[in-house]
C-alpha cells in the first residue's frame, strides 16, 4: 500500500501544477476513506465515494446531493487526480 507522500509523488510526476501541501491535503483525504494501491476499476457507488472524499477538501460540508448536482466541469480536477494515478497503475481500493 502505499502512503500519502507516494500519491502527491505520482501526482508531481503526472505533472499537476498544485502545490504539494494541496497536494497531501487530497491524498490525506484519498487515504482517509481507501488504502491506495493497484489499480482497480471502481463501481459507480466507489467513484462517487472516492470523489466525495477529494471534493470535501474543498467544501467540508458536501454531502453526495450536492456532488451530483455539481455540473461536470467543477469536478473535473477530482476526476483527473484518480485519472493520474491510474495511468501509473494506481488507485483506491
């Protein structure tokens, strides 16, 4: 499994312009909820739940209504984040 420093590694190197402390902010909240590890395809219900995860980072309060009443675009960051680590062969579990 691996660690929060390992997931803002593979970010650093997938090239994601944010600073690494916003960086471990999302993995923090990634490992909170799912030990990360091989890459696996996640169920409709996992993504949802992973991506809850990273978007309360930004709004604490969000529950799964207002994650899909959120348009596309705004959760585009989150989406690309998992997207990044599975191009390394990496997710949650």
């Amino acid at each position: 499994m691996l660690g929060t420093e390992d997931v803002v590694r593979v970010w650093n190197r997938a090239g994601n312009p944010m600073p690494d402390k916003r960086l471990d902010q999302y993995a923090r909240a990634l490992a909170s909820g799912s030990r990360i590890g091989a890459y696996h395809a996640l169920a409709d219900d996992e993504e949802d739940r992973v991506i809850l995860a990273l978007y309360r980072v930004d709004r604490p309060r969000a529950t799964f209504a207002d994650l899909h009443q959120a348009p596309p675009l705004a959760l585009a960051s989150y989406h690309q984040l998992l997207h990044d680590l599975a191009r390394e062969g990496l997710g949650p579990l």
